[in-house]
C-alpha cells in the first residue's frame, strides 16, 4: 500500500512522529512518503495515490493546524484511509471523526498503523502495547539543516537531532496530555535504537541532541547509561532534556555528570510560582523546591530552562 505520513506542526524539529512508523510500515512491506508541512507544501500528487493517509498530531497547535488539513486531503482522494495519531488524537477522537478522519490512535500507534496499512483491524484499545522498537526511518525526511538550530556561546549554527529514550510518564500531572494517554506508564526504548538513530542524524550533520523524552528521569539510569554512551561515541556531540522539578531534587547528585556528558542545559516544567496552583496541578515541587533546583544546576554547571503555564483557571491580577 502506498502510505503518506504527514505533520503539521512538531516544535521546529525534523519529526521522530514520521520517522518512527515509517520503520515499521516500510518493514509491512509499505511505499511510504513522508511530508512535513512544517517546512513544504502539501504533496497533493502522493495523497491522490495513496491507500491511507495518516496525520501525527503531538500537540494542540499541530491539531489545530491539522484541523485544516484533513478536509483538503478528504477532498484530494475521498477514498483513502485517514488515520490521525498521537497523544492528542484520541482525546480528540470524535472532533477529528467529524472533519472526515477514520481512526484516531493514542500512545505506542506504531503497530497499529502497520495493522492498517494492511488492512488488518487495530489492536483492542485496552491497555498499552508493549513494542518492539524500530531505529526510526528517516529516507525521505527534508533535511536537518531545514529545521531550528542550537546557537552555541561561540555564536555558532549547530544542527540539531531529536529523539527519545522514553515514551509516556509515570507521573499524573492535571495539566498535562500525556496523562490520558499513557495513565502514569512509561515505555523505556532500548539504548542500541536510541544510539542508533542518534547515529544516523550526526552522520547527516548534527552536533547536538535533543532527548524529547516527557521527562529523562523517568528511568534516570536508563538515561545515564544512553547520555554515557553517546558522549563515549560521539565526544563533541552536546545535548539537552526535560527533566521534572523533582526529579532534579531527588536525583541530584547526577547533574554534574549530565554536564560532563555534555548537557548543556534542561528544560523543567516549573507552571507557576504559586505553592497553591502547583498544588492543584499536582507538580510534586513548590516555589521553594524550584528555587533550590536552579542552584544545583548552576552548581553542576547546567542551565535550567524552567517553562510556565500562561494562563490559568486561579491566575489573578495580582499573581
């Protein structure tokens, strides 16, 4: 069958969310196109002749972008199979049944996708699979250099690799939208297929790695093991991860070595400043828990990059 993958929208980097399933469909025996709308049109000729059409949607605004997108393709070829996929593809399964889609896969879509490419039935929706991790397929992807770029302290342009060593999260936090989903489980993807798919992105010129992980620590020996193993393969090769507020606390005396390896900063989801709203979002840090998170990093020779929530149901004008 021939199966166009398209994103809309995955935060400036070249997609992991195509390159995984391509493994696998390409392995099914699959012609597979993939297309990232992020950095080039839509490819109408390969949706007119393909047999499914399947959309990653790994956030609200790649949703939203996609929202536009579906009609379009439903219009191109009324005939095909269109599959949306990703965390926010089941939670958003009817809106996206309305717009003209005929599945919508959650977390671990990789085999399912393969399923029905095949013409084959998706696996029953209870429980998450436990799957046999692919080294994602990058053939076809737009370059590296067409993606965001890591600017060092030297003023240099470095281009950047994605990818995850994890999947899901053992936490239940009341914001996020990776809890529906995955339910407080992780998936840890074995080190040979994380180091082999960061292999072949520094062979197409990348220097530094982005570990996409919903947090790094969920497994931090796990992780250790990945970071020790690229920094001994690949010396000159920087990266950076997401990593909890509480993970930083509990797991401090590991921050020196995420720098020797060659971390050069993390990014925490800190939301607010507000011991009550953290309460109610159920971070599992305080303002004081984060205060003390910024001075172990600065002290292991990290930068933390602590992101907020904008706008929230208790946001006053004083706070």
């Amino acid at each position: 069958m021939r199966v166009v993958l398209l994103s809309t929208y995955d935060l400036g980097r070249q997609p992991f969310g195509l390159a995984s399933p391509a493994a696998w469909l390409r392995e099914a025996g699959c012609d597979v196109r993939m297309n990232d709308l992020a950095v080039e049109p839509l490819d109408e000729a390969a949706v007119r002749a393909a047999g499914m059409v399947a959309i990653h949607l790994p956030m609200h605004t790649a949703t939203r972008l996609a929202s536009r997108v579906i009609p379009r393709v439903r219009a191109l070829n009324p005939r095909a199979l269109l599959v949306c996929y990703g965390l926010y593809a089941q939670p958003n399964e009817a809106y996206l049944r309305s717009l003209g889609a005929d599945h919508a896969l959650g977390g671990e879509y990789e085999e399912d996708l393969a399923r029905l490419a095949l013409g084959e039935r998706p696996a029953p929706a209870a429980g998450l699979p436990r799957l046999a991790y692919r080294v994602p397929d990058r053939r076809g992807l737009p370059s590296l250099d067409r993606y965001a770029r890591l600017v060092d302290t030297a003023g240099r342009e470095r281009l950047v690799a994605y990818t995850e060593t994890t999947r899901g999260c053992k936490h239940v936090c009341r914001h996020c939208p990776v809890v529906p989903v995955y339910e407080g489980r992780f998936r840890a993807v074995p080190r040979e297929v994380v180091l082999a798919d960061i292999r072949q992105q520094v062979a197409d010129g990348a220097s530094h790695v982005t570990f996409g992980d919903p947090d790094f620590w969920n497994g931090p020996t796990h992780a250790l093991a990945i970071v020790r193993a690229l920094n001994a393969e690949h010396p000159g090769v920087t990266y950076d991860a997401t990593i909890k507020i509480e993970h930083l606390l509990r797991h401090a005396g590991h921050l020196r070595e995420l720098a020797r390896t060659g971390c050069l900063f993390v990014t925490s989801a800190a939301e607010s400043l507000d011991d009550a709203v953290l309460a109610r979002l159920d971070k599992g840090h305080t303002r004081a828990g984060f205060e003390r998170a910024i001075d172990l990093c600065r002290e292991a020779g990290l930068v933390m990059q602590p992101t907020f929530i904008a706008f929230h149901p208790w946001m006053t004008r004083a706070r």
